[in-house]
C-alpha cells in the first residue's frame, strides 16, 4: 500500500511503500508531469513519520521510528533512541547524517525558495519535535565531480530556534508561513512566523483567542501526513486549521464539543472582520460508525466545514457578516462522491486529501450545480446564498449572465426578502468594478441589503466580538499588505466606508421640487441653455453645483447612447429624459466626493475613470437585462405601433420592466435613456384604459415626448382613440403640453390649447388694465359680444409684447376666436365654413 507523506510546495507528493523484501522506499510524484521518481529505499521495514525533499532535489530529509514499544520492551533496547531522523544525500545517493536521535517524534520539513528562482548551494530545513520547539538547520552544500553533490561542512550544522513552548502548529507550504498557537494566561496566542527566501524569518502577527488548546500534546498540521499518529493526537486535541485567502481573509477554523448527542458545534474566526461566528448544527439520526468530527477545507473566496453524510457549510470568507451569503447545503446537495467518511486534510487552497486512501483531490464549486440548486432552490436564504456566489466567485460570462436574468425573469415574485434584480445589479457592479483599483472593494457596495435577519434552517448562529490582531512588521506587500488593509477598514467602522444610496436618495428628495419647476419650465429648451438657466437661480444650492452635476451628466448621457447603439435588438430611443440626467450627475458627484474621500493615493483623472466606468456598467447591466429579455420573448420593434394590442409576451416584458423601474427607484439607480419611453409604449398596448391611467397617476409609467407625440400622430380619432389621447393630453405637464399638443389636430386638443393659452395670457396681464378694445382689429366679424371682448383684449395683450407660446406661432389671439367658434357651433349641431 502505498501512504502520502508529504506534499511540497512545488505540488510534488512524497510517498512510502514496501518492497517485496518488506523494504521501506521512498517516492517523489510530479503532479504536472504525472512522473515517478524513486528518491530512496531503507533496506528493513520501517514506520516513516515524516520526510521531505529540497527544491533542487539534492537532500532528503526522513524521520521514523526505529522500532514498538513492544519491540523495545522485548529487546530490551533501552540505550537504543526511539525516534532516529536523517540527512542524506541522494544526488546521487552518498552520506547520511543523523540530525535528532531522541525519544520523541520530530517532523522534517525543508523551506522552499520563491517560485522561478535559480538553483541555490544553500537549503533550510525546519525540524518540529514532539517535545514543542522548531528549530532551523541550515545546509550548505558544494558539486564535486561528475555532478555529485555533498554536504560542505563536516561537523555540527548551523542551526535556530524559530519558537518554543507551542501546543499547536501549522505550515502553510505555498505561502511558507509557521502559523502556531502558545498558551498566554487564560487565553492562547496564535502567533506566525514568515519565512524570507533571504534566509531571514520574522515574527508578523499575534492575535488572543479565547480557545482552549489541550497543552499535554503538540498537535501538527499539514507537517507531513502519519495517519496512525495523527489519529491518535487528534482524538486528544482540539480540530483547529487557520486558512488565508488571496484578499486578505485571515480566518480560524475550529471544532468544539457540544454536551448535546447528534449536535455538532463548530467556530470561524474571522481575524480580519474583528468577530467570531459559532454555528450549532443539528444532524439528523447518524449510524455509529459515521464520522462526526467537522473537516474544513479551503476554497479561497469560501472555507467550507465538511460532515460527510450530514452537511456541507461555504462560508463566505470576504463577506461573512451577513448570514444569507453563506451557502448551507444538506442531503444530496451536500455530497461529495470521494470523500465519504474518511479523514480529510486541506493542504492548500482548493485541495482535500484523503490521509487514509492516500489520495489527492481538487475541490472547486460547479458552477452549473450551482444554477441547478439556484433553480430549485425554495427559501430566501438558499436563493441570496447561490445567486451571490454566481455572481462573485464566478468570472462573468455572457452565457452565466444570461442564465441568471432567465431565473431573475421567472422567479422575481417568489423572492420576498431581497430584490433580484437589485442584487443582480450591484453584485455585478461589485465584481466589475474591484479588481480595477486597490480597497475599491471596501467603497463600493457588494450588497443591495442592509441587514438580514432571516434563519437559515438546521443552523443556529452566535456572533462574538474579538480583538483585531496586532501586525508585527513596516512595508510589507502581498497578503500582509491585504490584510492590514483590511483591518484598517475594521477600525474605521467598515459599514460607513460602502457607498450608499440613501444619501443620495436624501440629495434627491431634496432637490426634486427645485429642478422639477427648472425641467418643467425649459423642457423646450436645449441642454446648453437649461445648464445657463441654472447659472441665474440662486436657490438653496449654489450655481456652481447644479451646473456642476448636469455637466458632469452630459457625458455618462453619451456612454449610455453609445451601449444603446450598440445592440438595436431593444428599441431604446436616444431622447434627452433630463430628470436622469439629474440622477446620474447626482450620483457621479456623490460617487466622486466618496472615492475622493478615502483613496487619497489615487489621482483625480484615474477616480474620474472609476466612476465613468462604473456608471457605465450601470447602464450596460439594464440594458443586459432588457435584451436578454427581448430575446427570450422574441419580441421586435412592433411595440410602437399603436394600432393593435399587446401579447401575452409583451404583457410580460412590461412587467419584467416595471420591476427594473422599482429596483431602480429603490436604490436611487439611473436608467438609460428612452427606458421610459418604451415602458410607456408597452403599457398602451398591454393595459386596459383605467389601469394605464392608474400607472401614470402613481409615477409608474412617465410621459416622454416621444411616446406620446408617436401616440397622437399615428393613432387615428376613433371614439376609444380619443378618449385615449384626451386622457394622456390631460396628465401631461404644462410645458411638455404646450410642445406636443400640436401634434394632434382635433377639435377637443385645440379647446385645451386655447383655454391654456387664455389663462397664460390673462396670468401675465394680472392686475394691469388693458386699453378700450377697437371693433377693427376682429380678424372676422361676429355678432356675439362676448367672444368679441375677449378677442379684442387678447390681440392688444399680444399687442404689448406679451406672447407666452413663442415656440408656437399659429397660437395667438385668432386661434382662439377660431376654436371658441368651432365649439360652438359643434354643440349646437352646425357646420363652421
């Protein structure tokens, strides 16, 4: 049979088995190339514990156990040490020295130079005793002839004491780090050590643990791998692994006891977030034999705690504050064929290995298991917990994303505790956005929640406040730069440091009654003008802002034109919809001052970029949405034409668009622009009269100019056509009124503008008197006196100078006459000539 040993940095394996003989041999397996390689062989049986080689594969380094304490008692080999570990050339095989003849059990393990650096004359070798200190060797060796290489000094090696008086140890082979924990008072100090290719090593990090660490025995991890002896100490010892992720996580992972039959109680400490979380597991009915110690494997962005047969537990490693983004799979959900009831080990990062069949094994999660649990999953809980890690441990792909928009589409009212599509959108954001700029990730919101306080079934969760570890060291880059970072971030109150949309919804509210009488007043008008109209208000805010914020709209407007442009499949109109324009310069000025704010190292033109790109992605998300949409439902551009009802499809559409309106509305996002037209259109072909009315009274559907000039212009004057347009004429705001009025020509909208134009008029005359009207100046004579005084003084107000429909000439003091007269003679049965 053969028993892994070892696992190197460089991903080799080290393995024991016997010969024919009963003969000890000693393996090396290249995981890359799937080559053997034989490194030495002990010609008698032999129980190894533990061994290693050096990068260059020049030195090998054995611990075993010479015999049994059965053997001993019967040999009566008392002078004899019990535990015998060596040095020995294997290149070619030549000298060997004894390091450690003692009664206690060492582990060997060599220190492994950075990745791509040449062969080196000088390897390190930790040696971890039983007896609770590690000490380094260091081994010079020089080439002689034919290639040979030997040990160049003779006598005692050079060697440290790294540590001592420990009670647990574990090595991190990739990062080559000594994480250990020494009893301190009434709490344990977990401590590291970090090993320098330059031959140093230094102290990093202590943080206090309130953990109990049975000190009678050393317990190892990841020093090699003797199953027997493992078992045996961990039977005794406390199940504790620490773990790191490329972010900066820090997290410790432990098995506790529970006084409770079939409960099972395990603790994560996250060092980097400042808490621990305690969950208490109830299993259902286990056969005795079943394993019932929890094995916590590393997956980097997730550790997950592993019962086989029982439960699988991802937790969130990155954002562990919310529960609902930790993923609690049962039953079948939580099996994993290959490791079934049997000691599981994480060497490093997405690996587990199975210490009794000697086998190794990748772990990573499916991502199209994970769409399928996504599908059928039926709680809250389980949806946010598969949908976050779709959206943030996976990379983003069209085909994932279309994926995920099929399942927002179909499951958007069976989600009561969170809005898909909002999670959809600012996950995405969060995914986009950080990898672009250092600690983007802690500015920029992750989550479109704000708390959560839903259960998750068969977990119990305790939340504890811990101290933050204390970092041991100047200018470091790497992880210990990640994860100061990230500690920093603690100690200032890391909720505050996410952007949020409440102040901007604050900035909204505030501001709405101000620019709607400015959108109102100058929708004729162009952009330049509107932005110089800003220049003379001095209202509660200053000239400079508001211009600064629709300045600052005027180029996202281009980006958002641009990705319309890009794919016609959605009929997007590129319209100016200036209450977005306000929206987006709010939010890019609001977004600016943040990032502004807190990345002070980061140039202004590069922030600049952040949020153009940011905003951008925004709109590219919505407009994602809706084409993904479009296509599922084989919808076309037919939705403009007003002379027939909508479809069923169509009817969908509408209501898949009012949910991206209200996730919208709900988090203060903009929208593309003519996202509000085609909403409007949809609506007029897909709902009956009353419920469209009702759409548009409650802010759900707005009127655009487009649509409704479209609708008056291309509908003909049935009796329901104009019950239809006198209904949308009568909600329109005066001056967007006052601009596409025009475009109807029909009796009942010429009786609107008339009367609007009178009471502009009489407004603007207010308490002054108007001269004696003059019979002369009648554009036509009628014999109807009334008519004639109000023609009369309408002409001479006009007279002076007041006008107040500049932008429409045929709207004067004779179109009143005109349409009064029209009116009237309709009511009364006749025909105007």
């Amino acid at each position: 049979a053969l028993y892994v040993v070892n696992i190197e940095r460089n991903g080799k394996i080290i393995y024991t088995w016997k010969g024919n003989q009963r003969n000890t041999h000693i393996g090396l397996y290249d995981l890359q190339t799937k080559q053997n390689e034989h490194l030495y062989v002990f010609e008698k049986d032999l129980h190894i514990i533990s061994c290693s080689v050096n990068n260059e594969r020049t030195l090998l380094a054995v611990s075993f156990c010479q015999y049994t304490e059965e053997e001993r008692a019967s040999q009566l080999l008392q002078s004899v040490s019990k535990y015998l570990t060596l040095l020995i050339e294997i290149h070619p095989i030549n000298n060997v020295r004894v390091l450690k003849a003692v009664d206690s059990s060492v582990r060997v393990q060599f220190l492994y130079p950075v990745e791509g650096r040449n062969s080196s004359t000088e390897s390190r070798l930790l040696l971890v005793s039983e007896d609770k200190y590690i000490e380094q060797f260091d081994i010079h060796v020089v080439a002689e002839e034919e290639h040979k290489v030997v040990i160049q000094k003779s006598g005692q090696l050079p060697r440290a004491k790294v540590v001592d008086d420990l009670v647990w140890a574990q090595w991190d082979m990739m990062e080559q780090r000594l994480f250990y924990i020494v009893p301190k008072e009434s709490k344990s100090a977990l401590r590291c050590v970090q090993f320098y290719p330059d031959e140093n090593f230094n102290s990093v990090l202590e943080s206090h643990l309130d953990i109990a660490v049975n000190d009678t025995q050393l317990k190892l991890v990841n020093f090699g791998y003797d199953y027997l002896q493992d078992q045996d100490v961990a039977s005794k010892s406390l199940n504790l692994q620490v773990f790191t992720s490329k972010a900066g996580g820090l997290c410790v992972c432990c098995s506790l006891a529970s006084d409770i039959p079939h409960e099972i109680m395990y603790s994560i400490y996250f060092l980097h977030k400042g808490y621990n979380k305690t969950f208490t597991v109830s299993l259902e009915r286990t056969e005795s034999h079943q394993l019932k110690e929890v094995a916590f494997m590393n997956l980097d962005y997730y550790v997950a705690a592993y019962l086989p047969g029982q439960f699988l537990h991802l937790l969130n490693i990155q954002h562990p504050d919310l529960l609902c983004y930790s993923l609690f799979l049962t039953g079948e959900d939580a099996r994993i064929d290959t490791l079934q009831n049997c000691s599981i080990r994480s060497p490093w990062v997405s690996t587990a290995l199975d210490c009794e069949a000697g086998s190794l094994y990748g772990v990573s999660i499916s991502d199209s298991a994970l769409l399928q649990f996504l599908q059928n999953s039926k709680r809250d809980c389980e949806r946010l917990a598969a949908l976050h890690c779709a959206l943030l441990y996976f990379k983003h792909t069209e085909d994932l994303e279309m994926q995920i928009i099929q399942w927002i589409s179909e499951n958007m009212s069976t989600c009561h505790s969170f809005d898909p599509i909002q999670e959809f959108i600012i996950a995405s954001l969060y995914c986009r956005m950080c990898p672009e700029t250092q600690n983007l990730d802690k500015l920029l919101p992750y989550t479109s929640l704000h708390d959560w306080t839903g259960l998750v079934p068969g977990v119990i969760c305790a939340t504890d406040i811990i101290p933050l570890p204390v970092l041991e060291f100047q200018n470091s880059k790497g992880f210990w730069e990640k994860l100061n970072s990230n500690l920093e971030s603690v100690k200032y109150a890391e909720p505050h440091l996410h952007y949020q949309s409440n102040v901007l919804r604050r900035e909204w509210r505030n501001l709405a009654e101000e620019v709607r009488s400015i959108l109102f007043g100058l929708l004729f008008c162009s952009f330049c003008d509107f932005c110089l109209f800003t220049n003379q208000r001095e209202e509660r805010r200053t000239t400079a802002y508001l211009r600064n914020i629709f300045e600052n709209a005027k180029k996202y407007v281009l980006v958002s034109i641009i990705f319309c442009t890009k794919a016609r499949l959605v009929p997007l109109f590129e319209e100016e919809d200036y209450q977005q324009q306000l929206l987006m310069g709010l939010m890019v000025a609001q977004l600016k001052d943040h990032l502004m704010r807190h990345l002070r190292y980061v140039g202004k033109k590069k922030i600049d970029q952040i949020v153009l790109d940011y905003v951008a992605n925004l709109l590219n998300l919505v407009h994602r949405i809706m084409k993904e949409v479009w296509r599922r439902y084989q919808l076309h551009s037919c939705v403009f034409c007003f002379d027939e009802k909508g479809s069923a499809a169509e009817f969908a559409v509408f209501h898949i668009m009012s949910r991206i309106l209200e996730a919208a509305n709900g988090m203060c996002l903009p929208l593309p622009p003519g996202f509000h037209t085609l909403h409007l259109g949809l609506g007029v072909r897909c709902l009956p009269l009353h419920t469209l009315l009702h759409y548009i009274d409650n802010g759900v559907l707005q009127l655009t100019e487009t649509c409704v000039r479209k609708l008056l212009k291309d509908l003909d004057d049935t009796e329901q056509n104009e019950k239809l347009k006198f209904s949308i004429v009568m909600r329109l705001p005066e001056a967007l009124g006052q601009k596409v009025r025009q475009y109807w020509n029909h009796p009942i909208n010429a009786n609107l503008i008339a009367r609007k134009y009178v009471k502009l008029l009489l407004e603007k005359l207010g308490n002054r008197q108007c001269s004696r009207p003059i019979p002369e100046r009648l554009s036509v004579p009628v014999e109807f006196l009334p008519l004639n005084y109000l023609t009369n003084m309408l002409t001479e107000i006009e007279n002076q100078g007041v006008h107040p429909c500049e932008k429409q000439d045929h709207v004067n003091a004779r179109f009143v006459e005109e349409t009064a007269l029209k009116h009237t003679m309709t009511l009364l049965g006749l025909k105007y000539s």
